[in-house]
C-alpha cells in the first residue's frame, strides 16, 4: 500500500489479534483480553502465573452438563493455581443471545463461579484474538461447545481437548495436574 509502512501495515495487524508488537514475536496467554459476561473487559493478564482451562460453552448443548464438573474443578484446584474461564459462544448454535442470559442460566441452573467472558466468536475469521492465537499456535480451533484450552503458568498453550474430553477425566485431570507442578 502506498505511503504505508510495513511497520505500520505490522502494528494494524497485531492490533486486530489484540497484540502489541513487543509481544507479536512470542505471544502468550496473558496478551488477550475477553469481554466480561457483566461487562467491561476480562484480561488474561489477570491470572498470570495460575494454570488456565479455557472453555468455550454453550447452554443448550448436550456437552452442557459439564458446567457442574468445571464448577467443582474450579474449587478443587483454585488454591493451587488453577482458573477455569468459560467463553460461551453461538457459533454452533446452542447459545442464548444475551450475556445476561447466559449468566442468569449459568447462575441459576450450575451456580458458576469462575470467570466468564462475554458471548465470543471461537473460531473463524471473526473468532475472538485468543481463539486465533491458539488456532496459529497449535492448527485447532474448537470443533463443538466445551472444548479446552489448557494453558500453563509461563502463558503457554499446554494441550487442547474436545468436547468428549470430561473435565474430571483422566487425560484432563493428568494434563492439569503437570501444568500445576511446572512454574512459570
């Protein structure tokens, strides 16, 4: 483009991913920020230095029940560093359209604790910037609701699983249970 500079042309791009150019180099975890599901902005910076499993939800799914094991999960290990972090999404069409919807079922029918980001695109082109970090990171994207991120204490993507992947399983539990021993 002319009278662009590519540092420029760089700065938009990593603007739109939700980067600065300091970290567009080694992005982590903690440079993406979701909307809050009560408003304003929940950056992941917030929990640096704790282990992250990053859901993306959906009320009306069938993978739904999961909410009560990520609840449980959530207190288990919250002394040890973890925090889970629902995303709930429309994208496959079993999302309520409001987020005050969504945190009034999630209240109400599972009396969710952790943190909740704001309804969130979580894959695609629109997907939000965490969700395409991860999809340049690793090559996935979340193929249906209640599929995991699990991110480590340095930021890092640890493993990725899928709706069939039960929070209280053996590969979910023994996949956290590292990213709680290892240090940032």
């Amino acid at each position: 483009m002319p009278g662009v500079s590519r540092r420029a042309m760089l700065a938009t791009s990593l603007g739109a991913l939700g980067m600065t150019e300091a970290r567009a180099a080694d992005p982590l975890a903690w440079d993406f920020t979701f909307p809050a599901i009560e408003g304003g902005d929940l950056p992941l910076a917030r929990f640096k230095g704790k282990v992250l499993l990053v859901v993306n939800t959906a009320s009306f799914c069938g993978f739904t029940y999961q909410y009560e094991a990520l609840e449980k999960l959530n207190k288990a290990r919250m002394a040890a560093g973890l925090v889970v972090v629902g995303v709930p999404s429309q994208d496959f069409n079993q999302e309520s359209d409001s987020n005050a919807k969504v945190k009034a079922f999630c209240d109400a029918t599972f009396g969710v604790d952790f943190p909740m980001a704001g309804l969130s695109r979580v894959r695609g082109d629109d997907a939000a910037p965490f969700y395409k970090w991860v999809k340049a990171q690793r090559s996935w994207e979340p193929s249906w609701n209640f599929n995991k991120v699990l991110i480590g204490r340095d930021g890092k993507i640890m493993a990725c699983f899928g709706s069939g992947d039960e929070p209280d399983g053996m590969r979910v539990q023994n996949a956290i249970a590292a990213a709680l021993s290892a240090t940032a």
